[in-house]
C-alpha cells in the first residue's frame, strides 16, 4: 500500500494535472477563467479574496523552502532547528488562518449570494472541499505536528527528503511511510486536489497576469492646451451656406 500511495499516485496525479490542464487549454478555452461573480457582490470579495490569495502565495512560499530546500542548506546559513521550526510555526500558522479566513468568506459568499451559487458547478463545489480539507489540514500539522515543542517531527527527515526524490523518479517511499499520519492526510488530501485542479476555476491560477507587475506606467496626458501658447481656436462644426456673407 506504501508503494501505491508514496511511489505511483504521486505520478497518476502529476500526469492528470498535465494532461487535463493542456486540454482545457484546448478544447475549453474560452473557459479558462475564474468566472468572475463581482457583478453580484463585492463587499465580501473585497474582504474574502486578498486574505485568500495573500495567504495562500505566503503558504506557497513556505512550501517551497520547507520541501525543496534541504535541512543541511539552511543549516549552512546559520538556521538551526529551533529558529526553522519556530519561523514555520509563527509564519505559517499567521499565513494559514488567512488563507482559510479568506476561502470561509468565499464559500459563505458563494453559497448565500443566489446568482453567484447558481454559477458553482459540481466540479467547483468538490473542489472548494478539498481545498477547505487540505487547509484546515495543513493547519493541524503545523500546529500538532510541527508546534509540539521537543517532541514535534521533523518533517524535513521524512517528507521532505520524499517530494525531492519524486523529481529523481526514485520515490523514497520508506521516508513518507515514516512521516506521522497527519502528514498523509495532507498529502492525499492535497494530492486529489491536484487531480482536479484542470477541470475548476482553478485553472486561472496558470495565466495569472503576473506581468502586470512588470510593465511600465501608463500616462495620461491632457489634451487641454494653457491659454497663451498660441494654438488656433477649434473650428465650427457647421458653416452657414448661401447667405450674404459668403456672396
């Protein structure tokens, strides 16, 4: 069962995500949008959806120093276990009562507001419960797991070493087999939600516009000139026509 789970549905899931998202850009893209609702409400998006994704890219970010870096490098830096350990608490736990503030806003949002519930599709109600799951879950294993002081797992021993290795295509089965239960949850919870990610509103996060970020001001210039500078006064829109004056 170690081998299915930690060695084989990683790759099912990647390949699905792949696979999916490509033909969704394909053969739905004119569906390839978050299907915006702020026609119908703003004032619990205004508030919903900054905590959501401000803390969801916080949680991202975690993530990936938590899971790519190895143990030994930030070690290297001068980052012992108990500074590590008590940044990943104090930051992840701020970053992931955001982020679930932020998508409890959204979903009570969605399911009370009746143009905006009626534009959910099935596949998105799934998906807003996986992702709810594997936030809530994240949440316990920061703070049960990775929060319990001595007796709190190193996650950097076991599930870290396991997500590095999946890119080897040497899946190191035996670490996460290691790692405590509430990281499998997470980890499945987390795995599903890939899976479907290609066919709901999450597909957006692809094409964020992130060059937006980037690109130079824009500047308005007035098209009103100061009296003084000697332009020519704007002609009629109309001249009069056989009168004495044009005679």
């Amino acid at each position: 069962m170690d081998i299915v789970l930690w060695g084989v549905l990683p790759y099912l899931a990647f390949a699905v995500l792949v696979t999916g998202t490509i033909w969704r850009y394909r053969y739905d893209r004119f569906g390839w949008t978050t299907r915006s609702s702020q026609l119908y409400e703003s004032r619990l998006l205004r508030i919903g959806s900054p905590l959501f994704h401000f803390g969801i890219l916080v949680v991202i970010v975690g993530h990936i120093g938590g899971l790519v870096i190895p143990k030994s490098w930030t070690e290297a830096v001068g980052v012992n276990e108990d500074l590590y350990h008590f940044n990943a608490l104090f930051f992840g736990t701020i970053a992931g009562i955001a982020t679930l503030a932020g998508i409890v806003i959204l979903v009570f949002r969605r399911r009370t507001t009746g143009p905006v519930f009626m534009a959910t599709t099935n596949n998105d109600k799934l998906m807003y419960v996986l992702l709810v799951g594997a936030i809530v879950l994240g949440l316990w294993t920061t703070l049960v797991a990775v929060g319990a002081g001595h007796d709190a797992h190193d996650y950097r021993e076991t599930v870290s070493p396991w997500f590095r290795s999946l890119f080897l295509l040497q899946p190191d089965v035996d670490a996460m087999a290691a790692a405590p239960f509430q990281f499998h949850i997470h980890v499945l919870v987390a795995l599903l939600l890939f899976t479907l990610w290609p066919f709901t509103r999450l597909v957006h996060a692809f094409t964020a516009p992130l060059h937006y970020l980037f690109r130079p001001y824009i500047v308005y210039r007035s098209r009103d000139l100061p009296a003084g500078t000697g332009a020519r006064a704007p002609r009629r829109g109309w001249s009069p026509v056989g009168t004495h004056r044009d005679q």
